[in-house]
C-alpha cells in the first residue's frame, strides 16, 4: 500500500511539474502576468493522533483583485478538505491527510484542482476541489456559465462521458488546453477510485456562450 502511494505521488509530482509554468515563468492571463507560491496549511489534532498536511498554490502580482478571489478561494478549498477528513475520521484512531494544487492558465481565467488523499482505515480517500476565477472581473466562474443554455450543456457532457445530465455530477472541472477536464469522486462510476475525463473545445464549440469563449483559448 506504501509503495502504491509513492508511486501515486511521485507520478502527482511528475503531472504538476509538466504543467505548471517553468521556474521564472509567469502565467497570463487576461494580458496580466502571475507568479505561482506553493502555501502549505499543517496541524495535528489535540490528541495528536490526526495530521493535516494541505498544499495549495497561490498566486500574486497581475491584477490584486483576481488574486484576493483566488487566493481566498483556493485556500477554502484546501481548509474544507482538512475539515471533512476530521469528520470522517473517528476520534481516538489515528489518520492522516496530504493534498496539493495544481494551477491552470487560460485567456480570460484561472484555475486550481486541489487533490487530496485521506490516510484512514484500510483504504486512503481522495478529495477533489477546483476553483476557477475569471481574470476580467475576479468573480467564480460556475458549470452554467460557460454555457448558453445550462441544461443543454450538461446533455452534451452527460452524452460525453456516461454522468448523469445533473449540475452535481460536473461540479469539479477546470478549463485546460485539452477541453473541459472534469474530475468525478470516487464511486461516481461505481468503483472507489476517483475518474477524470475531458471533453474536446471542439464538442462543446455549438453551446459555449459568447462571453466564455476565451476561455477556450490560452
């Protein structure tokens, strides 16, 4: 089980480090450059016997007011995840928790996927949490808004990747240059591992609203 999740990590690390902008390299987006900075939350429970480790990314320079919203909401995401590990873990036995965020830029928006593993019983369970914060005027980007019309927009995903046509079935995606990468939880397809299936730009070109199509683009 050890080696397993070493191997899991060390293929996490491999993922970030493809994707993430190299070392002096900022990411843009809506022509303002940003700088990434890894923030780590670390605690233990009174009885010590929990122990939280969440990373996450934040961001700084480029426009202070998309960096406020995506910092705070970055670090929300991250917080949530240690508080539901807390809750799903019995007191007086011992579990663990370790998350990290991975940050996408595209033309007019942001996004972070935070993943998390909870060390508890017998098998670890993984967290999913995105973010996406629209560079133009620093409020969330939401599932509904890419689309012109929301309900046929989840048909179109639904008919794609086998999820129901429901808006909670889509909650965690973000916007990459492959498509729409949505992250579904563990035993959304009946198995316990979580699944992450991306729907081309171009499947979806007919339904994106005019005012989103940037972020479409890089």
């Amino acid at each position: 089980m050890r080696l397993i999740a070493a191997i899991a990590a060390v293929l996490a690390v491999l993922s970030v480090a493809a994707t993430a902008p190299a070392a002096g390299e900022p990411g843009m987006s809506s022509g303002k450059a940003y700088s990434e900075k890894t923030t780590s939350v670390e605690g233990t429970t009174t009885d010590r016997l929990g122990h939280w480790n969440a990373t996450f990314t934040e961001l700084s320079g480029g426009d202070p007011a998309v960096v406020e919203a995506f910092n705070h909401a970055s670090r929300i995401a991250a917080t949530e995840q240690i508080d539901r590990a807390e809750s799903e873990s019995n007191p007086g036995e011992q579990w663990n928790f370790e998350s990290s965020g991975q940050v996408t830029f595209r033309s007019i928006a942001v996004a972070q996927l935070v993943l998390g593993t909870h060390y508890y019983g017998v098998h670890p369970t993984s967290y999913i949490s995105t973010v996406v914060i629209d560079s133009r005027s620093a409020h969330p980007v939401m599932l509904g808004d890419l689309f012109t019309d929301q309900q046929a927009g989840l048909h179109r995903l639904s008919e794609l990747t086998g999820a129901e046509p429901r808006a909670e079935n889509f909650v965690n995606w973000i916007p990459t240059a492959g498509g729409l990468e949505i992250h579904f939880a563990p035993y959304q397809f009946g198995i316990a591992l979580p699944e992450t299936k991306t729907v081309s730009w171009a499947a979806l070109a007919d339904l994106i609203a005019p005012v989103m199509t940037g972020i479409t683009q890089a």
